[in-house]
C-alpha cells in the first residue's frame, strides 16, 4: 500500500508491506545489512584495447547511422554524408553526428564495434558508461578517438560506472562496481550524482 499526498504531484508519504510500514517521508525504516560486494566488484575484462580499435576503414563518405529517437531510447536507421581522412570519420561542431563504440567487457575477446551516432548532441569530449541494456559492454560516444579511449580506461579504473571526458581528462565520473552496473552508495547520492553528470555534460560538452 502506497500512501501519496496528491496524484498529480505522486510524493510518497508512507508504504506499507505485509501490514508493516515499511517506508515514511524518503526513509527506509526495517533494519538491513549490506552484503559483501567483493565477488562483483571485478567485471571489467578489456583485452588488448587501445584507440586503434576505433578505426573504421571507411570505403565511402556515404554510411549508415543510427539516430535517437526523441523521448524514448529506440533508435533509427539513417544514411549520411559524413567528412572523412585516410577512411577516417572527422567530427565536425556544427554536424551532430558523433563516433560511437561497444567495447565487450566480460569474456576478453577484444572485439569493438564503431559506427555512426546523430542527435546525441555533444560538440566536445566524450562519454563512456558500462550500463547498456541488455548485454551492458562498454559503450562510449566521442569527438575523437583519444578522448573515447581515455574514457573507456577510466571506466574500466572505477571498476564500471559513467564517465565524462573533456580535453583529454575525466572531469566527472559515477562509480557502479557491483557488476559495472549498480552502486554501492544510497539511493540519494545515486540520484544526486547523476543529477551533476548530467548537468555536467549538458554545461560542459553540449
């Protein structure tokens, strides 16, 4: 049973479970333990990776890319008229069309696969995350090589998580070493957290 002071608003007073409340303004009231997370802490396996997995060899400034979709996360195939050097995709600020890469992470095979992005809107930097329904490999979207590189090692540092990259450095990050996929912290500082990543790239690389 949840108790909400509006319906249009939704803000949870108090839940109730099996008759026991169980939850009241934001808190969690029966007692827990946290378990130990050392045997998930481990799930970022890279083999042999480097930014020369991102090269595509491009035959033709003609490709396919994959669009977002507003408001949801389906994508979209479209073509494009990309810049390019020696096979090369060249990002360009006033073209939203961005390299994006999946990194395999669990079984060490060393495979990544590159392609196209538009409308993920980012004009610097990079970013890389390890949550990627449904497999969860690395994913990260870049303006160049480098910094999509530099993004994927940070992400493998933390042990998973998010990762912004800006003019070569990590200027943001939120560590999720259970599995590279939850953390360890609380709900809130998760909330907050991504919260500041967001702002952060939206300020900084939109």
């Amino acid at each position: 049973i949840v108790l909400v002071d509006d319906l249009l608003d939704f803000k949870v007073e108090e839940v109730y479970l099996n008759g026991e409340k169980v939850a009241e303004k934001g808190n969690y009231l029966p007692k827990f333990k946290k378990e130990d997370i050392t045997p998930v802490l481990d799930s970022i396996h890279l083999k042999d990776f480097s930014k020369e997995k991102f090269k595509m060899h491009l035959k033709s400034n003609h490709v396919n890319v994959i669009t977002i979709q507003p408001g949801g996360v389906l994508t979209k195939k479209e073509d494009a008229y990309i810049q390019t050097k020696d096979g090369e995709f060249v990002f360009y600020p006033n073209v939203d069309l961005v390299k994006v890469a999946v990194v395999e992470r669990h079984q060490m095979t060393g495979n990544v696969a590159t392609g196209i992005l538009k409308g993920y809107g980012i004009k610097r930097g990079a970013i890389a995350l390890s949550v990627a329904h449904d497999s969860h490999n690395i994913i990260v979207v870049g303006v160049n090589d480098e910094e999509m590189e530099t993004a994927v090692k940070a992400v493998q540092d933390i042990n998973g998580g998010f990762v912004v990259v800006l003019d070569g450095r990590v200027i943001g990050s939120m560590p999720l070493p259970i599995a590279g996929l939850m953390s360890d912290q609380s709900g809130e500082w998760v909330a907050n957290k991504l919260v500041e990543l967001h702002n952060l790239a939206y300020d900084k690389l939109g």
